[in-house]
C-alpha cells in the first residue's frame, strides 16, 4: 500500500503488506479503547499510531462542513453527499457501513465526489484500483492527501491489504480495475458494515445497497471545427435501499474549484413561471 503523505513508498509486496497489517492493528486497537467503534483519528498524519482519547475529539465526530451526523432514528452514523447528488440518497445523506455501486460514464469522477464529501475533515480514505487516478483534479477538488493511501490492484496478498483498509479507513473507493471475486466482495461489505466504513465501488461483482448509473447527456466546449471539450452534462440515477422506484438528477462535470456542479435551471423555471405564446385577437 502506498500513503500520498511520506515522503518513502513501500517497494515491495511485503512492505505493502506490513503496512496494511500496521494499520489493521491501529484499528484494532483504537476499536478495542472505543468499545468497539473503529476511531478513524488513530490513523491521522504520518503516524499509525492510535490518538490518545483525551487527545482529540469523540471517534467518527466531525466539526467540518461536510460533518458525520448522528441520526434522530437511531439508524446510525451519516455522512454527507455532494450537494447536487443529495436527492439522489435517503436523507439526503449516506448511512456510515453501506455501500455504493456505480457504473456508466465518469464513474470516476463521481465515486471520488462521494469519497471527498463523506471524509469530511477527520476520516482517511483509501482508493484501489484505480492506476490512473487523477491526483491534481482529486487535490483540486478537496481531496486531503495527508488522509489517503492507495492501494495496488494486483498481487497475491490483495485480500489482506483490502481487508484491512476496511477495517481501517472511513471511506474505502474500488475502482474498476480490481476485478473483485464475489466471496471477497461480500467478505469486504461484512468486514465495512462491523467498521461504519463506506464503501465505494465501480461495477462490483455483488449487490450494493445503493447503484448509481451515469450517462452522458451533451458536451459543451467545442466550436466550428476548433476548440475543447471542458464540460460535459451528465444524468445520474439511483436505485436500492430506501429508495421507491428511481430516482434521477442531472450535473455539470467538471466544475472549476470543484468536481460536479448543479445544472443551471431556466429563469422562469425556477421562478415557476409559465412562458405564453403571444396570440392575436381575431376580429
């Protein structure tokens, strides 16, 4: 496993699997102090070492402006969503533990939306399977590099550094290129569901609680025959858990300071308007 923040990456399988085992234990750990809530906090900085409880806040509280809310009805810990995504989700939040499928045009984009949005400012993220992950248009977007690892997508110990992350991190992204078995696909959901770790994945090869299905709609940005392509409108549904039906909502990708926008609504849309037709008086 690879940590954006040192300075030194491990070379080798075993490095990578010592610090995926370095960071279950941290977990482990943290969890064992907590009553067995994993303290996302022990996995801050460059240390894996656990915070100390009187050294930081509560485990998984966030005073951010992406907080972890604590449900009303008891249906555990939230976590924020984009905001032009949020009538796509129940409470217009994600519960902490669940997961998310995506698949279809920029899936990419939008599992890291999610991911930066559910971090907030106290949980690590850790991304998998994703080689040519963008890190300037991640960084560019909110993503905290101190707060993320990236995980190799081969190797014969793949199973253990996933697992851990699991256990470890509060957001874990699957990208497409894992090609994930189904028994340590649901191995992983267990494993996430026991940690309040959300899990964020392209095309896995099992249910999810909620899918998400992107495709494009238009591409603004060419001219007669010059120019670039610098946005495109894209419409997201969502089915699954807590969800009647289908739900849809349409964005901008990308935004500048940001990596999905809203779609700008007419004027006399959003005014709620009605636009007549001039006619003419007969006689």
């Amino acid at each position: 496993m690879q940590v954006a923040a040192r300075e030194a990456e491990p070379v080798d399988r075993e490095d990578r699997l010592a610090l995926a085992r370095a960071t279950l234990g941290a977990a482990e750990r943290s969890a064992a102090r907590w009553g067995g809530k994993i303290d996302r906090t022990a996995l801050r900085g460059s240390s894996l070492h656990p915070v100390r409880p009187d050294a930081g806040s509560k485990p998984g509280s966030a005073s951010t402006t992406f907080p972890e809310l604590e449900s009303e009805d008891g249906l555990g810990t939230r976590l924020a969503v984009p905001g032009p995504l949020s009538a796509l989700f129940p409470r217009s939040s994600l519960r902490a533990g669940s997961s998310v499928a995506i698949e279809g045009a920029a899936s990419t984009s939008l599992l890291l939306s999610l991911a930066i949005a559910a971090m907030g400012e106290d949980s690590w993220c850790a991304i998998a399977g994703i080689p040519d992950l963008g890190l300037r248009a991640a960084l560019d977007a909110g993503l905290d590099p101190t707060r993320l690892a990236l995980a190799p997508a081969h190797g014969e110990h793949r199973p253990q550094v996933l697992s851990a992350l699991a256990d470890g991190v509060g957001v874990l992204v699957l990208g497409p290129g894992l090609d994930l078995a189904p028994a340590l696909w649901r191995s992983l959901l267990g494993r996430a569901r026991t940690a309040d770790t959300l899990v964020l994945a392209a095309v896995p090869p099992g249910r999810a609680d909620l899918s998400l299905r992107s495709t494009t709609r238009s591409w603004t940005g060419l001219g007669a025959g010059s120019g670039r392509l610098r946005s495109r409108r894209l419409a997201v549904s969502a089915v699954g858990r807590g969800i009647a039906g289908q739900r849809e909502v349409e964005v901008l990708l990308p935004q500048v300071g940001g990596m999905i926008a809203s779609v700008p609504q007419p004027r006399a849309a959003s005014s709620g308007m009605r636009l007549l037709e001039p006619v003419q008086r007969a006689g």
